[in-house]
C-alpha cells in the first residue's frame, strides 16, 4: 500500500487525524480497504496490475471520497484476480 499526499496541508502534526491503513481484506464482494481518516479530507482509491510499469487508475466510484465517519472503508468491488493498490489524501 502506498500513500500519496496531495496539497498544501494533507501532512500534519495532529496524530489523531494522521492517515493510517488499519486493514486490509480480499473477499468474496471484493478488496475492502479500512483506513483511519480525517473528516476534512479527501481520500482516492487507486489501482494496477503491475506494479513496476503503467500508470495509477482511481477506481471507479472512490475518487474524492469524503471521510463520513472513522475509520473510512473503500471498496473495490471490479474482481480482477491480482492488483496493487495505493491511496491518495487531498484538501477538499
């Protein structure tokens, strides 16, 4: 899992609203990734097939996804058999 901080401001001092993967889980409906978030930000979900070549896609529905709650749950539910995958953290 990679982590991308986009924007002036997406780091910060605050330790109870730092990004962080709390789980990861492959089933059935698809990857469910959990992450500890700020409401005050954007989170994108993006994935590819191979890690070293190609660019990023944001998986369909999970861009600019506000953090209702925390943690935050994204899912990629377009069953392809293996994937990498990172998460993007932007200001609204």
């Amino acid at each position: 899992m990679y982590y991308q901080g986009e924007g002036e401001g997406v780091f910060t001092t605050n330790a109870g609203s730092r990004f962080r993967i709390a789980g990861i889980s492959n089933a059935a409906a698809g990857v469910v990734l959990t992450c500890r978030a700020s409401p005050d930000r954007r989170y994108t979900l993006q994935t590819r097939t191979n890690l070293l070549r190609g660019s990023w896609q944001d998986v369909p529905g999970r861009t600019a996804v506000y953090a209702g709650s925390d943690p935050a749950v994204l899912r990629d539910t377009n069953g392809v058999a293996r994937r990498y995958y990172r998460v993007g953290v932007a200001l609204p």
